[in-house]
C-alpha cells in the first residue's frame, strides 16, 4: 500500500544528503515518523502545514518497511501508519512538489 510523508524542503534536501532521516522534529518528540494514507494526506497537509508552501510530498511502499511498521489509532480513531526506526532514501518510491494554492496544498494528480 502507498503511504505518504510531508517533508518541509529543507528536511528532504537533509535526509537526500544523508540518505537517511529519523524525521522532523515532531517525530523525534513522538518516537515514531508519522505517515498518512493517500485518503488522510490532505488533512493531514491542512492541519500540520497549513501556512507552508515549500513541502514535498515523498511515496513509500508500507510492504517494504518491514515490521517496524505499525498501524496507530490517532485522529478519529483512524489508524495511521507509524515508523518505528529510520527511514532510508533506498525506501522512496517517488517525491513530488506540495505547492500551497489559494484554497490548500495541491496534490500530485491522479493520488487523491
């Protein structure tokens, strides 16, 4: 299944140099990277970034991550998918702009 990262530019252009990232600051604080479905991203986007236009929007396969991978209960209860190690830039499936428009961040056509 296709899980999605909000990265801010900066931490992307960090974790490309390094070739691997334990995530932003809000994941160091929780202990895990936060990832959200292609049908929670959007929420996710309006609620965490929703005054930043410099985001990049990164595609992991969660099959790959292995079981360090778990499905959380979190906004709603819905379960969202938290990584519980780092995360390596061999593990990127692809990465594409997550520009801020006049009503929201757009999103690569044809995910949502």
């Amino acid at each position: 299944m296709l899980i999605l990262k909000i990265f801010r530019r900066s931490e992307w252009n960090q974790f490309r140099t390094t070739g691997e990232t334990a995530g932003a600051p809000v994941d160091l604080q929780d202990g895990f990277i936060h990832f959200s479905t292609p049908t929670q991203v959007v929420e996710t986007a309006a609620r965490h970034f929703a005054n930043e236009s410099d985001l990049v929007l990164v595609a992991f396969d969660s099959d790959q991550l292995g079981d360090e991978l778990k499905w959380e209960a979190s906004r709603g209860r819905a379960l969202f998918p938290h990584l519980y190690r780092s995360l390596h830039l061999s593990e990127v499936i692809w990465d594409k702009s997550l520009p801020l428009g006049a009503t929201g961040h757009i999103f690569p056509e044809g995910l949502l």
